[in-house]
C-alpha cells in the first residue's frame, strides 16, 4: 500500500455499528489484556460489522475467516505452494494476523475441523504461541494481535460444539437482534429508508421470532431486514420486497410461507 492508501485507510470511518450494550468497551479491553473474545449470537445478528467496526476503531488489520467443515489448521496457518517451480511458504490468516499483530476473525469456528482446535489452545492461552510444524517456527503473537472466534448456538448439535475446554480460554458475549428500538435505527441507517417506513419490518421480525409454531431453521435476521428495505429504499413494492428478502431466503416449504405471508398481512 502506497502512503496515500494508508493515510485514506486511516482516516475512513469505521464501519457503522450500534451497540446493543457494552459490547464495544468489553472488546477493547479484552484487546488490551491480550484475552481472546468469543462471540455467540444468531446468524445476521451483527457479529461480523461488529468485529470490523472495532478493528477500525482500533486500527488495526483485520483477517475474517468463514469456517466450513473442510476448513483445516493448514488453512489457517499456511503451506508450502508451488510457484514458478520453487516451492515457498505462504502464510494463512491466522499466521499473517499473529506476524502483522491484527485481529483474526474466525467466523463459524465450530464447523472448522477438530485439528482446529490444536493451533488455538496455545495462542489462547497466556503463552500466545503459534506453533509452525511445517516451518518449525513458533511465533509469539505481538501485543496488538487479537483472536476472535464466532458461533451461532442455536446450530448446535453434539458434533459440532465448542468443547467446554475450548470454550472456557475465551472472554465471551452473547449477542442478540438489536431490540426493537435499536433494529429500526439500525435498518432505517444501513438502507437510507425512512424510519416510520421502517417500522412495519421491525413488528413483522418480532412476530416471526416469537413464533414457536412455525417449523423455521434460522430466525428472521437484521441482515435479511435490511435487504428488504433496501429494496423498498429502492422503489420496490413493500409486500414484494418482503417477499424476496425475507419469505423466500426464509423457507422452502409453502405451509410455512403462507404462514408467514399471513403475519406479513397483519403487520404492514
Ligand atoms: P453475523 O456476522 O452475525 O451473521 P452481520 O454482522 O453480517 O451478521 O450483520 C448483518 C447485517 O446486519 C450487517 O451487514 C448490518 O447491515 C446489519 N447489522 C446488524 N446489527 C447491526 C448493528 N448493531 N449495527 C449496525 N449494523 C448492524
């Protein structure tokens, strides 16, 4: 980066966060005790503007890695790769995060796989060493290097959950969907719509999340409201809007469409 990026990269605004509570001064804290955070929340909640607002804040470079079932520790530490017939070694995030000393993101890191967990116990605990059995290095992650792990515990099956001893090497903080009030600044901010246009979507999502009956996986998130409303922002016609951005990326099965198409009814 040329130093007119860096100076621009410096001075952008962090990108908009509202706080659901002390969520901001925990994790600045936590970064200057050098402790790991873990974030539980449902999908769409704001986990993930939550942490690349605070790297922002804090100035520092940032590593997000969506984990998946495939995902392994080489994926996060590096590799040796081959290019113009030499083979060198190429960092993963995690191990770029530790030698630059930024925050890396795991996002989703109980679909990561169990060899996961043997690169993060050290960097977790007060060593913070990350251990590079392909190089033989062992680097000691810098003041400012910070790891951050997510997931969504509604998910959880007895496969694929955080072990306690895991669990237990982080500072951690449930979050949530935005209370009513906060979600209407919210998606009224991220999609320019007017807040009183705003407000039916609001009472449609605390219908749906209250519904026990309703045979849904996932809960209606902020992330799908605010495409909705985008959508709106844009001219599109409410009912369509909602249509699109919630009904359908909602559910398959027409029963429960209809259903929530009877809520959509009762609510703008
Ligand atoms: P998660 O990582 O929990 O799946 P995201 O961070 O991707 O969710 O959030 C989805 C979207 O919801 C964001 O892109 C943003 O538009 C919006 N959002 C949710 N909560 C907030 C909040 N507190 N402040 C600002 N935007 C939010």
């Amino acid at each position: 980066m040329d130093n007119l990026a860096q100076l621009g990269a410096a001075i952008a605004a962090p990108p908009f966060y509202l706080p659901q509570g002390k969520e901001c001064e925990l994790f600045e804290l936590a970064w200057r005790q050098r402790l790991p955070l873990l974030l539980k929340g449902p999908t769409g909640c704001g986990k993930t503007r939550f942490v690349a607002h605070m790297a922002a804040r804090l100035g520092l470079p940032l590593q997000t890695v969506a984990c998946h079932d495939d995902l392994t520790a080489a994926d996060l530490t590096g590799r040796y790769l081959l290019k113009g017939g030499e083979t060198v070694w190429v960092d993963g995030p995690l191990t770029h995060a530790v030698r630059v000393g930024g925050i890396c993101y795991l996002d989703e890191v109980v679909e990561a796989r169990k060899d996961v967990t043997v690169v993060l116990h050290p960097l977790t605990d007060d060593r913070r060493l990350l251990p590079l059995e392909r190089t033989g290095e062992i680097l000691e992650a810098p003041p400012e290097f910070m790891l951050v792990v997510s997931y969504n515990p509604g998910y959880q099956n007895i496969l694929k959950s955080l072990k306690p001893s895991t669990r237990q090497r982080f500072v951690a903080i449930e979050l949530d969907f935005p209370r009513p009030e906060l979600e209407l600044r919210v998606v009224a901010a991220e999609s320019g719509l007017d807040p009183e246009r705003v407000r039916p979507l609001i009472n449609l999502a605390s219908r749906v999340r209250s519904l026990k009956g309703l045979d849904l996986e996932e809960a209606c998130s902020t992330r799908l409201l605010v495409y909705a409303a985008s959508l709106m922002q844009a001219g599109f016609d409410p009912v369509l809007a909602i249509e699109h951005a919630i009904i359908e990326p909602l559910s398959d099965d027409a029963d429960v469409k209809a259903g929530l198409r009877e809520l959509v009814r009762a609510s703008i």
